[in-house]
C-alpha cells in the first residue's frame, strides 16, 4: 500500500510503499522508535494500533519531554 509520510523532526514529505497493516507495523518497518513520537492519522491523533489504507497520510511527531 502506499500512503503519504511526513517526518516533522526531519520536516520531510514523502509517498512510501508499506508492507504494514497498523502504525506500529509500519514504526517497525521503518526503523523508527514507538516510544519517540506520536501519531496523526489523516488530520487526528491516533494510537499505534491504528490501522492504515490506501492513500492515507501518516505524520509523526517528535515526542519533547524535560523539567
């Protein structure tokens, strides 16, 4: 399946093919750490377990944290 992609710590729009049924599979297919970011599934956060369709458009962001 393909969906559009964007990285806002690397500020980077892509289209991607994706093997990945949910966001935590597609997290594991790319090489990017669950724990680091949080997920917007078309315009709406949403959990990891989320699954993905055809022409989706997937942002991840950075999770900031400190005291």
């Amino acid at each position: 399946m393909h969906i559009t992609l964007f990285i806002e710590n690397e500020n980077k729009r892509t289209r991607v093919a994706l093997q990945s049924s949910t966001i935590i599979d597609a997290l594991d297919e790319l090489h990017i750490n669950p724990v680091t970011i949080v997920a917007s599934l078309n315009g709406t956060i949403v959990p990891e377990t989320a699954y993905l369709h055809e022409g989706d458009t997937l942002e991840l962001f950075s999770v900031v944290s400190g005291g």
